[in-house]
C-alpha cells in the first residue's frame, strides 16, 4: 500500500495515552456554520461539561493552541487533500512535526488517523469505516463486508492488527431508520423484547447488533485481536418524523442509554467498554442536507439541548 509509510511513520511518532472516560465528542471547528462561538470557546465548554476526549477532522490551529494544557484526550484526522503528498515517508514525517509534535508537550494526542470524516448521508466517503460497508449485518454472526469493500478492507485490517492499532467506526442506528426502514425503538434503545436472535445472543438495540456484526466480519478477516473505536454517532434533533430533540436525548442521555450502555460492552463482547465520539457539540446550518444541520449537542449560545451529562 503506497500510505503504509504514512501510517508507519505517524503511529511510530505518536504518543498514545489511555484515559479513564469512554464517551468524547467530534468537533469540525466553525467552518460549516456562521453562527457558532468561536474554536477557543468550544473548547472551553467542553472542559465546563467535563468532556475528556474530542476528535477532529483535521490539525486545526484554531482548536490545538486552546487545547493546550486541557488534559482532553485527542484524536486528529489527516485531510484527503494532504494525502497525495505521503507518498514520500519525508512528507509524512514533516506533517507530524507541524501539527502533532509541536503540540505534544501540552496536547494529549491519543490517535491519528487519514481521511477521518463522518459519512455523509447514507454513504461512506472516509477511512474511518462505515457500517454501510457490510454488505450483511443481520444476524451480526452473518456479518460480510460487501463484495467492493472486502478487497479494501483486508489489508487495512492486516495492517491495524499488526500496528496494535484500533479501528475507528461510525455507527449511526439513525441512519439505518432512515435509509433501510429499521424500527425506531431498535434504535432508540427503548425495545423491550427481543428484536434479532442470534444463536444464544439478544439483540435489543441496533447500536449492539451493527457493533457486533462489525466485531464479526473483522474476525473473519483475520482482525480478532482488533479493538473498535466507535468515532462517531448521533441522532439529529430537526429536520423529519424521527429527528427531533426528544428522540435525540433519547438515544444520546449520557445517563440511561449511550453511555453507560457502552459501559456493559455488547452481548458478542460484554464486559469491553466501548469508546465513542458523540457528533458533534453544535449544529452546522451551511451543510447543503437539511438533516445534516442539526445534529448539534448545544444551541449556538452554548445551552444544551436536552439533559445531558459527560461526568
């Protein structure tokens, strides 16, 4: 692979720490809205909600220089565009420099991965994988990558296992409501019978099954000792039938569902705590799809948008 030297050389370079807390938040900056605070203060109320963990899209000054000596743990994504440049392990070398080393001293780096971005919609555009990549999910034992992404996904799985490298997964049930007619209590955390029997394994919530049939199909491809980060999910609080705040605190109360769920592992892996990156802290009203736009945690003057706890 012509990035494998990329990647040799960022995980080589990078200090990994491990953390206490399991839930963070993806943040983008302000790029895609024009009425958000600015980077410094998104930051500062990530320390006020005690958010530990926060990933982003790209090296961005604006959010690294605040981030200095706020004990968050960080996960940066290296954008598409640079990527023509690693062939040439020097570029790669010089890239972590710039933008991870000369932060190091003060910044908590946890991981860095290439073309790291939520999916858009119902497609998967990113390194980070998306469960859209399997082409079977249900039961999650049957789990198979679809026939395109299997041939791309065996040697990304190879390489992540022998690096001691995570694999990083966005994992949104909302999506599979959406697109493939999914019930919304399945994905809402809220059925209370069993939805999907397999074998001696319940399912009761979508979030379990997609993690589980993820964990499947990576042991069928060689990656049983792979760890999976989920790196974003979310539920949007405007925009349709199902996107409303009170659906979104649903699936997101940090005290009832998403976390303290990912706590308890799934029924494939119990007992392994999951950790997940919560899209995002604000809405983002110049995204081009409605329902793009409303995905935010907080109002643009910082108040929260339902009961929500990162503690």
């Amino acid at each position: 692979m012509r990035t494998k030297p990329l990647v040799a050389a960022i995980l080589l370079q990078l200090r990994l720490l491990c953390g206490l807390q399991h839930v963070g938040v993806c943040y983008g900056g302000s790029g895609n809205a024009d009425n958000l605070p600015p980077e410094s203060e998104a930051v500062s109320l990530c320390k006020t909600q005690s958010i530990g963990k926060m990933g982003i899209y790209s090296p961005y000054p604006e959010i690294l220089e605040p981030l200095r000596d706020f004990n968050i743990e960080l996960i940066v994504g290296v954008p598409n565009d640079s990527l023509k440049d690693f062939a040439d392990p020097s570029a790669a070398t010089d890239w972590v420099k710039r933008n991870i080393k000369d932060y190091s001293s003060n910044v908590k780096f946890k991981y860095i991965y290439y073309g790291w971005k939520r999916s858009e919609s119902n497609r998967s555009r990113s390194t980070a994988v998306d469960t859209n990549l399997l082409g079977v999910f249900d039961p999650p034992s049957a789990a198979a990558f679809s026939a395109n992404a299997g041939p791309f996904m065996e040697p990304i799985i190879g390489f992540l296992v022998s690096t001691g490298a995570p694999l990083l997964a966005n994992i949104y049930p909302y999506f599979r409501v959406k697109y493939n007619h999914q019930p919304v209590p399945y994905a809402l955390f809220t059925a209370t019978d069993v939805v999907v029997q397999d074998g001696k394994l319940e399912y009761r919530n979508l979030f379990d099954a997609l993690m589980d049939a993820l964990y499947s199909v990576i042991e069928k491809t060689n990656g049983k000792s792979l760890d999976i980060v989920v790196s974003g999910s979310g539920w949007p609080t405007a925009g349709g039938a199902v996107e409303t705040i009170e659906n979104a605190g649903t699936y997101r109360n940090l005290e009832q569902k998403t976390t303290n769920h990912v706590k308890v592992g799934t029924p494939k892996r119990p007992g392994k705590t999951i950790e997940i990156y919560l899209f995002g802290p604000f809405d983002e009203n110049l995204k081009e799809e409605e329902i793009e736009k409303h995905f935010g945690l907080f109002y643009p003057n910082k108040q929260a948008k339902y009961t929500i706890s990162f503690s």
